[in-house]
C-alpha cells in the first residue's frame, strides 16, 4: 500500500484502530501532516464505531450531506447567538448527551461546544476539526486536552468538512 511505504514504520508505533483511521484518512484527504497533528482521546475508537453508527450531530448542511443518513442537522429554532453556528450547537442542548458530535467547519462552533462541555454537557464522542486560522488551532488543543469526553481532533489550522467526514468513515469500518 503507498500510504504504508511513505509512512514506514510509523503505523507500527500507533495501536490497530489509530492505524486503520490514519491510513484511511490520509488516503481520503491526501495529507500526510496528520501524521504528526491527529490526535485521539484515550476510548474514542473504542466508543466511536458504535456511537457514530447511532448518527452523528452535524454543524453544517455540507457535512450532512457528506455523510448522508449518518449525519444529523437541525435548524436552530432561536437566534440567541451572534453567529449561525453558535445557535446550532447551542440547539444541541437537549440531545447531545451520549451522541457522537462533528465540528467540521466553525472554530466559532467548537468553542460553543466547549462551554456547553464546561456546564456539564457530554457528548459521548466530539469530532473537532474545524478549519482556520482565527481560533482553530487554540480549540483543537483546548478540546485535546479536556478530560472530561473522548474526542477526536487535529492540532493544525488545516481541517474541515472533508476530514471530519473521513474520519467518521474509517470509525465506521472498524469493528
């Protein structure tokens, strides 16, 4: 496989299920940096094959779309926020608990997640890997180093829709 020659022995050092998602996600977006930025909590390929099975929160139409009957997207009802994505995840209250969640567009709208994590939400399983170079990063960490659900993120500016969805898929494959 050309992904296990340009990463030589490096998959050896990673567990079965972090090899299989590196491989599979390196294939699917064609980026070797994560290589040395992907980064996953203690249980969350334990956990995140079935949650993710269950459906997955999503925080765009995109990422709905990417992931098809898999991805849940909602309307927010109310506008109490100053931005769109802020309300999605804040119309999350009442269902995320045990649910396996996917930023992959907003900082804005990790950040949100973060503070409902911080009021005692929990997310069975956060997949955190929104894109930019306003805030992106600093939440990728933020969220990397909360001990309080599994997550799976990318410390780097670079992420997006197309990540987060890869990475649902490779969850997806592991039994």
């Amino acid at each position: 496989m050309k992904i296990d020659f340009l990463l030589g022995d490096f998959l050896s050092l990673l567990n079965p299920r972090e090899a299989h998602v590196m491989r599979r996600v390196i294939r699917s977006i064609g980026d070797l940096d994560l290589v040395g930025t992907l980064r996953f909590s203690k249980n969350a390929l334990t956990v995140g094959p079935e949650l993710v099975r269950k459906g997955v929160l999503v925080d765009t139409r995109m990422a709905k779309a990417g992931l098809g009957n898999l991805g849940i997207y909602v309307e927010p009802r109310t506008r109490t926020n100053k931005y769109f994505s802020q309300d999605i995840v804040e119309s999350w209250r009442e269902v995320m608990n045990g649910k396996a969640v996917m930023i992959g567009t907003s900082p804005l709208a990790l950040g949100k997640l973060l503070e409902l994590i911080n009021e005692g939400f929990r997310p069975g399983l956060v997949i955190g890997v929104p894109v930019g170079f306003v805030n992106a990063l600093r939440l990728k960490y933020m969220l990397s180093k909360n001990n309080s659900v599994e997550y799976i993120t990318n410390i780097s500016v670079k992420g997006g829709v197309s990540l987060g969805v890869s990475l649902v898929k490779a969850l997806m494959e592991i039994e």
